[in-house]
C-alpha cells in the first residue's frame, strides 16, 4: 500500500525570513492524522532569507537530522559545536536530555534550502551527541547511499532509532529498485525534481508513506534528489 502526501497537502507557513512546509503536524500546523509515520516525527522543507535563521532554542528526546539542499547552514549548540552544512553533508544531533542550538543562514546574499527531520529515539534520556560527515554526490548518483542507521554502518551518522535513511540523486530516466523486509515501512520524499514510485508520479515536495510492499521502483521523470526512510 502506497499512500500519496503531495507537496499542496502539508502545512505551510511563511513568516517573510522563513518559507517552511511540515509533512506532519509541526508549530501551528496541526491535523491529528499526520502526527508523524511510524518512527518518523517530522519532515520540514525549509527556506530561509539570507543571513537570517533560529535563535537559540532548546529540544529534548528527539534525534535530529539537518539535510541541506542550497547554500549553507550555520549551526551553533551548546555542546559546543559549531560551524555550516553545505549540500552533501549530513548533521545528526541527539537531543537526548536536552541541548539548545541555533541555525542561520550563512550567507548575507544567497538563499539556503534545507530540510530538517525529527525521529523518535529508541530511548529517552540519552546524553545529547553530535555528528556531521559528507556524502560526496558520486557516492549518491544513480543508487542510494546510506546516510544514517542505528549502527552507523558505511560511514552513516549515527541514530537511536531502528531506522535507516537513504539519499540518491538521479538523471532523468535513471532508476534504482529498492528490496523492503517484511513488516518494515517506508517513506519516500521527494526533495527535489520528478520521479515515480511503482508507477505514481511525484514531485518536488511530495511523499508515500508505504507499507506492505516488498520492492520500490523509482524512476526519475526528470533530475531529482529522493530521500528514503526503512523504518520499523
């Protein structure tokens, strides 16, 4: 079963500094039946103006997943890490028993894009910890390339979730099959461009949530970049 969420269908807000769409109930979006898919709390698409961004803010009990499209993202926390995510690179924060950071856009005259995703750890009361690695595009075109996992296998950040996140980018007419074991889910999003998954179409911003279903065809209509989520 392949449940479609396009792009029109989420919540959005635009605060003039902030352009942002929430997937699943987030701030002042709230709809009781899109509260997350399974393990998965949030996914929001982020625009940001130059130079402006978050003030320091706190979060607890979450694992956190900074993924940037365009431009560059300047986080500051306070476990004392610091400094900008560009595209290709992966920040994971555990916000455990609770850390607080801000996120700006780095730069004065460009745009930054980026989408910010929530899970639900495993467990609660966890130290808080950090990570950021990149994830050359060669290691991404034409097949999915594993970003975060519970093991941190490949070279994937580290999650308190039995989840793993796939990211690929893909040329028009490129495609790549996807095996799902048995009783696991899937959510397909659609960072940017066209694809179809087992024949329906999607675009930039849309998603499926799955279940029940053993292989994934996507196809890209058109250049696209496609996050992938096998969650419990």
């Amino acid at each position: 079963m392949i449940l479609i969420r396009k792009s029109e269908q989420r919540g959005h807000e635009h605060h003039g500094w902030l352009d942002t769409y929430h997937a699943f109930s987030f701030a002042n979006y709230y709809d009781p039946k899109q509260m997350g898919f399974r393990s998965l709390r949030v996914v929001n698409e982020d625009r940001v103006t130059p130079g402006e961004g978050f003030p320091p803010h706190s979060h607890n009990n979450m694992e956190i997943i900074s993924y940037v499209l365009e431009g560059g993202l300047e986080h500051r926390d306070s476990m004392g890490n610091g400094g900008v995510i560009h595209p290709g690179e992966v920040q994971r924060m555990s916000a455990g028993t609770g850390v607080t950071h801000s996120e700006f856009n780095a730069s004065k005259s460009e745009g930054l894009h980026f989408l910010q995703i929530w899970l639900l750890p495993d467990q609660r009361g966890l130290k808080p910890s950090y990570e950021q690695k990149s994830f050359p595009a060669e290691e991404r075109r034409g097949k999915l390339r594993l970003i975060a996992s519970a093991d941190g296998s490949d070279g994937a950040v580290t999650i308190h979730q039995d989840a793993k996140v796939y990211t690929t980018l893909l040329e028009q007419g490129q495609g790549l099959t996807y095996q799902l074991d048995s009783a696991r889910h899937a959510w397909v999003q659609v960072a940017q461009g066209a694809i179809t998954l087992n024949g329906q179409a999607l675009r930039q911003g849309d998603a499926a949530a799955v279940s029940d279903e053993h292989e994934l065809t996507i196809s890209a209509q058109e250049a696209a970049e496609v996050l992938l989520f096998d969650l419990a």
